[in-house]
C-alpha cells in the first residue's frame, strides 16, 4: 500500500526565463509520496528540469509553491535556499570533483560530521553503492558507471529527504544503462527514499519509477501508474 503522506508537492507553479516568451513550467501541479520513485517524463525543452530545479531550490517560482514535508519552502513571501532542504541531486553530468579521489568526493557535503562519524558514513556509502576496491581512485580513472554511483554516493551523503536525479544515464552505453536501471531501483527501495527521476525514456521511466508524470510545455498532462500512462494515455 503506498504511503499517502506527501514528500514533496507543487501547487500551481509558474516560472519564466528572462528572454523567452513562453512559461519554461505553467500552473503545474504534482504530488510525490513519501518513499516513492517517480519518472517525470517528457520531450526535451517541455520543463522536466526546471521542475527539478525548482524543487532543489536552484530557481524560485513567481507563482505557486514548493512544499517538501509538508513545509514550505517556495511561495510568493518565502523561499528556503536549498542547502536547507535535505534534497540530494545528481546531476546528468554527475559534476564529479576532478582533483578528488571517489572517498573525497563522497565527503563533500559531510562537513558538519566528526571526522570519525564522516569515515564510518563514507565507509557505508561505498560499501553500499559497490565502490570499495576504487575509494582511492580519481574520477578519470573509473567506468561511466562508477562514476555515476559516485554521483548517487555523494547525493546521499547527507541523508537526504529527496532526492532528484536529471537524466543520470544519459552518458552511459545501451547495456551499462540496462544494468544501472536495475541497480538504482534496488538501491532507492533498500533505503526507501523519496526520488524524483527526470527522462525522456519511456522504458527507463517503466522500469524504475512507482508513478509516471508525462509533461508537455510546462504542463503536467498525466500521473499514474507506468502501466496506465502506456496502456491509457489521456490524449
């Protein structure tokens, strides 16, 4: 039975970039329960990111609201920056620190950790994403697919209450991509995390997520199961 609890929720959310004439989201409207995987799916340019970004706190609406846990962090008179959200990212490009070992990049972010609770909590978070036999390595020296669950370690580090994921197998081949879908669906069950994955793959999207959303200009048209957005489409 799904939890009915929200983990995160947009109401009537509105936001514009400077320089384009149509509304990057427009009136957008979205529920994710607490321990749900959901796919935001969608053509490129439809706002799939800007919806992640607005979620994190990397933009702000200028209408609506952004709700996580029941507490606002996004109105008109309000807005909480987002290394106060307990939201995780990782990004379609993973954004790994270059100069870092995989141990180093995973403790960014574990700061505010003592030094001992940082080595246990990294030591976790290897052992949990599979990275062990390479916690010294640097990130040119690992596969596409280590470096992605390097990206997903240091997403989790801080124990997130969300987290958002944008396109993260678009740099992976066909059979890499196939594997990671399966791994990170295990992981995202085992910790029982709140995810929001952005795609504009339909089988990736059926593949991992609880609930689809498919998003056209801005807008969300449908949610529901993967099963039901295929099989019954709205329009």
């Amino acid at each position: 039975m799904r939890n009915t609890q929200p983990a995160i929720q947009l109401s009537g959310v509105w936001k514009h970039y400077p320089g384009t004439e149509d509304p990057a989201v427009r009136d957008l409207d979205l529920t994710v329960y607490r321990g749900e995987i959901l796919a935001l799916l969608g053509p490129s340019g439809c706002g799939k990111t800007t919806t992640l970004r607005l979620i994190a706190g990397f933009e702000r609406p200028e209408a609506g609201t952004v709700a996580l846990n029941g507490e606002v962090v996004a109105s008109e008179d309000r807005f909480v920056p987002p290394e106060r959200r307990g939201v995780g990212m990782v990004f379609q490009d993973y954004a790994l620190f270059p100069h870092l070992t995989v141990a180093e990049n995973i403790a960014f972010g574990l700061g505010r950790l003592t030094r001992s609770a940082r080595r246990e909590r990294i030591r976790d978070l290897l052992r949990l994403t599979g990275l062990e036999d390479v916690h010294d390595r640097y990130p040119h020296q690992l596969s596409g697919g280590q470096q992605q669950r390097v990206a997903i370690a240091r997403a989790l580090g801080p124990n997130p209450q969300v987290l958002l994921l944008d396109e993260p197998f678009s740099n992976l081949d066909t059979e890499l991509r196939l594997q990671m879908r399966v791994e990170l669906r295990r992981l995202l069950e085992q910790l029982g995390i709140t995810a929001v994955l952005v795609t504009h793959d339909q089988q990736e999207a059926m593949a991992i997520a609880d609930r689809m959303a498919v998003m056209l200009a801005g807008h969300i048209e449908q949610v529901d199961t993967p099963e039901k957005v295929y099989h019954y489409p709205v329009n």
